[in-house]
C-alpha cells in the first residue's frame, strides 16, 4: 500500500491526554518534500533518507532548543517516539537518550538506516510531525511555525503552511 502522508499515527491507548496532531495533511505532505528533497529526490536509498532524516533531526533539534532548552528537546523527542512506536516499533528511546556518541541526528540515522526505505520515509514523517504536534502544544501556533520557519527551505514554506489559519 503507498504512503499516504495525510494519515497521522494515532496515540497508543491509555498514552495520555493525546491528540497531538496539529500536523496537518498539508503539513505532512511538506514533510515527505522536505525530506525527499534532503535525501536527493524520489529515487533516494534507504541509507539517503536515513542521513537526511539525521540532518533534519539536528537542525530541528538545534532550532527548538532556543526555546525550550536541550532537557525540552529530549522531552520532546522522547514522547514522540513513545507516541510513534506502536506504528514503529524500531524507533526506540535510545534515539533520543543518546547511549552512545554522536548527535541525536546520528543516533537516529544509525536506527533508520537498518530499515526498508518506504518505513525509513513513513516513520521519519510520522516522528516529525508529531514532535511538530507536540510543540505547537507546547508554545503555540505562532512560535512553533517561526521556529520551524528555519529548518524548512524557502521553497516547501508555503506548500508546509506555517499559518494558524490551516486547512
């Protein structure tokens, strides 16, 4: 079955007080452009989109820690994967925790990077979106959308739609 982006995962039963997804169909289709373009298009191999998936990770990462520190960032990331897991079961908290060297990015590459590249696309779009979901939560519409502003090329911004007024 092809991967249909505007399906978003759905939170385990009993995770909590979740509906996460302010990630919109339209915001989840920017996310699989995004990273195919930083994979290097459609064609990319699995080992492609897993570094893209890294790259995209530490600029995130980097971006959101402005705001809610580096503690907030694994907060972030932690309950997204807890979140994504069920869809996922190969995303684990060691991605975030960091038991080895290497950026948060490089962790989660080495993760992906075992995976098919269709899983590899759907549960780096998945992870995204909810830690996007989770921050919009967290700060709101407007900041989330100024932050993530800096991780989105300019040519994907609009087709993203970082505007409170969404689809």
């Amino acid at each position: 079955m092809p991967y249909d982006p505007a399906v978003s995962v759905a939170p385990r039963e009993g995770a909590g007080s979740a509906h996460v997804n302010h990630a919109t169909p339209r915001l989840r289709r920017g996310l699989v452009r995004l990273l195919g373009l930083e994979a290097g298009g459609d064609g990319a191999s699995a080992e492609d989109l897993a570094a893209a998936s890294g790259r995209l990770l530490d600029r995130l990462s980097q971006q959101l820690s402005q705001v809610v520190g580096d503690g907030g960032v694994t907060a972030l990331l932690l309950r997204a994967v807890n979140l994504s897991r069920r869809e996922f079961p190969f995303l684990d908290a060691r991605i975030v925790a960091g038991e080895g060297e290497g950026s948060r990015g490089e962790l989660l590459r080495t993760f992906l990077r075992e995976q098919e590249a269709e899983d590899i696309r759907k549960a780096a779009v998945t992870l995204f979106a909810t830690v996007v979901g989770l921050v919009v939560m967290l700060v709101g519409e407007k900041l989330a959308w100024s932050l993530l502003r800096e991780v989105w090329p300019a040519p994907l911004r609009s087709e993203a739609a970082f505007e409170a007024n969404e689809e």
